[in-house]
C-alpha cells in the first residue's frame, strides 16, 4: 500500500511539473516558472534554439511574453521521451496568436522549452 502510494505520488509530481509551466506561462509568473527549471535548459523561441541557465531561459521568455500577451494554456499530447523523461504538449494562446508549446521534464524539472508558430 505505501509502495502504491509513493508511486502515484512520483508519477503525479512529475506530471503536475509540466501542467504547472504551462499555467505559469500563460500567467506570467516568472519566479515559479524558475523554480520547476533545470539549471541548464535548452530553449527555442521561433527557431532560435540554445542551451542556457535558468535565469537567461526566464529572461527570453518575458521578451516572448511581452511582444505575445498570454491569453489561454491548453494541454494536448504527453508521453515518455528518451532517458527516463515526459514530453507534453500545448497550444499557448496569445493576443498575437497562437503558438505550438513543448516541454521536457526529467526528474520533475522542465529540460527543454519550445515555443514557436
């Protein structure tokens, strides 16, 4: 029973990681968006991809944000990816449009950001 538990409780704690930064985006709250970060994370802004730390990561997201205003998050697809990590995908709704989204989570931090048309 306490296996059972801390299994559900595993699997749900990396699954809130992913559903928690979309939220996040779409409400702009940068400072809980850092914290599910790794510390080294690729990102990719309309193409532009690169591995950076979390606060340069957090930082290109508040330029995207500012030129694309949040309006709605909805969550499409997950499954497991390569080397024990979850993708999960969304539509991140803007006043400018709409946008694909695309985690990464391992080990309940978000590795990979993408976010383009």
């Amino acid at each position: 029973m306490l296996l059972s538990l801390l299994v559900v409780t595993a699997l749900h704690a990396q699954t809130s990681t992913a559903s928690q930064m979309g939220q996040y985006i779409k409400a702009q709250n940068y400072t809980a968006a850092q914290a599910i970060m790794a510390q080294q994370l690729t990102v990719n802004f309309n193409a532009r991809e690169q591995k950076v730390g979390k606060a340069s990561a957090i930082s290109q997201l508040k330029t995207f944000l500012s030129k694309n205003q949040p309006v709605a998050y909805s969550a499409k697809h997950n499954g497991k990816s390569e080397n024990d990590s979850k993708f999960y995908t969304g539509t991140l709704k803007t006043e400018t449009g709409n946008f694909d989204v695309y985690f990464i989570v391992k080990d309940e931090k978000v590795i990979e950001l993408c976010i383009e048309e």
